[in-house]
C-alpha cells in the first residue's frame, strides 16, 4: 500500500562533496519498506523542478520512525534537495516498487556509486537472520567514499577504487571477493557494471537480482518514463521493478 505523508527533517549531513544524507521522520508508525524499495520525493522549490525525485531507501529505523536517504547531487532536483535544512518538511510518496528479497545463505551485495544506498537495508535484514553478507562496494578514489562505517557493522566489506587509493585498485568485476563463490547476488549501480556482474552470474549458473536506476518520473507507471525490455516483455520499472532477476533483463 502507497502512502503520501510529511516527514520531518530530522538530520541532514553532507558526505562528501557529491553526496549527502537525510534522516526523516514521519508522525505516524511507518508500514512494512523492503530492502530495494524508493521514495518519490517532492522538492520545495519555487524553481522550474516540477516533478518528484526518485530516491532509494537507504534505511529505515521503526522504532523512531525515521527513514534514511542517501542522495548524489546530480541535477537541479537533488541540488535543491541539498539546500534542505534540518527541521523543515518533505512530502514523500512511498513505499514504491518491489524490493529484494532476502535469499540464499551466502550472499554478495556489489553497490557502485549512489547504488550502494540501498544494500545496507538489505545487510541488516540478512542480519537479522542469522547471515552476515559479503559487501562489495566500488568508487573511483577513497574521496568518493560513503558509509563504510555503518556497513561494517551488518557485512564482511571489501572496497574496490579505480585508482587504488584505498581496498583493491580496479573493478568491482576484478575483485578477489567478485571470484569468491556465493549462492547469491544483489547489485544496485551503474548499468555497465551491473550488466558485467549479470554475464558473470549467468555464466557461473548463480542466480542473482539487480536493482535497475531507469529515470521513475511518476513512481506508479503511469508516465512510462522508466520501461524495461524485458523476456517477458516491456515492464514499468517503478511499479514491477526495480529490482528483476538479471535473467529476465534484456540489456
């Protein structure tokens, strides 16, 4: 079920240069949010940005009712998102599409860039069941780093740098933990690299899910902004996404 509440602005902090997160808390019990699910977040702007911007949901705390967002400033939506202050309000409409599920006993999570936002959710629910999962997260330098913190606590963690600043210098495709065998894959990141570790997980017979970064104008199909070509067909990834089995993915 959709919802479409305010949420107050509980915390702001800037990452680094490119990235910032927000911590929002809603007045009322927050519904079940899975590991992969979005926001569609409305930006107060009296400038030209008209529509919601899509956003993973980086975590979500029931207890405070608060959800967290990792946000990449990338455009004029997510620049004016960054001018938020603490203490002001968001409308968001959410839970929206279908997440991952929490499958097999010897997962690998690979997250590049804003994708890894969605993966640290998705380490605390195998957590809690008794898994603690590989994570592997790539940037290009020690600079572009979020997170590392909180995803050592729920994940065996391995870093990947293109310029070797920090963890294995290359691809997260070139890592030793990548080539290590696991039941599982979860990836949320750049299409190239997503569509590298699915060749990967087909030749190697593991099964494996991605989390696909189409632009979800709308967030409930209706504006078709975000279509998959799929073995099945054509799908919204906002509404039947965005996460699919790679095997049903036509790249």
């Amino acid at each position: 079920m959709k919802h479409c509440d305010n949420f107050l602005v509980s915390e702001k902090k800037f990452l680094n240069t490119s990235f910032f997160k927000l911590k929002l808390k809603s007045k009322k019990a927050l519904p079940e949010i899975n590991p992969g699910q979005f926001v569609e977040i409305q930006v107060n702007s009296d400038s030209k940005v008209l529509l919601r911007r899509p956003i993973s949901i980086n975590d979500v705390d029931y207890t405070t009712n608060e959800v967290s967002l990792i946000i990449q400033t990338v455009g004029q939506g997510t620049k004016e998102l960054a001018k938020i202050s603490e203490g002001e309000e968001l409308s968001l409409i959410y839970p929206l599409g279908n997440g991952f599920e929490t499958k097999g006993e010897n997962p690998l999570l690979i997250g590049g860039g804003v994708g890894i936002a969605p993966l640290l959710y998705l380490a605390k629910q195998f957590c809690a069941k008794g898994i603690k999962p590989d994570v592997l997260l790539g940037f290009r330098s020690k600079e572009q780093m979020i997170a590392l913190d909180e995803f050592e606590k729920y994940s065996n963690l391995y870093i990947s740098t293109q310029d070797g600043s920090i963890g294995e210098k290359g691809l997260v495709t070139e890592n030793k933990i990548f080539l290590a065998s696991h039941d599982v894959i979860y990836t949320c990141g750049p299409t190239p690299m997503m569509k590298a570790i699915a060749e990967h997980a087909l030749k190697n017979n593991t099964e494996c899910f991605a989390s696909l970064e189409n632009k979800m104008a709308c967030g409930i199909g209706a504006c078709l902004c975000c279509v998959q070509n799929t073995t099945q067909g054509h799908k919204c990834t906002c509404t039947e996404g965005p996460v699919f089995n790679v095997k049903d993915i036509i790249w």
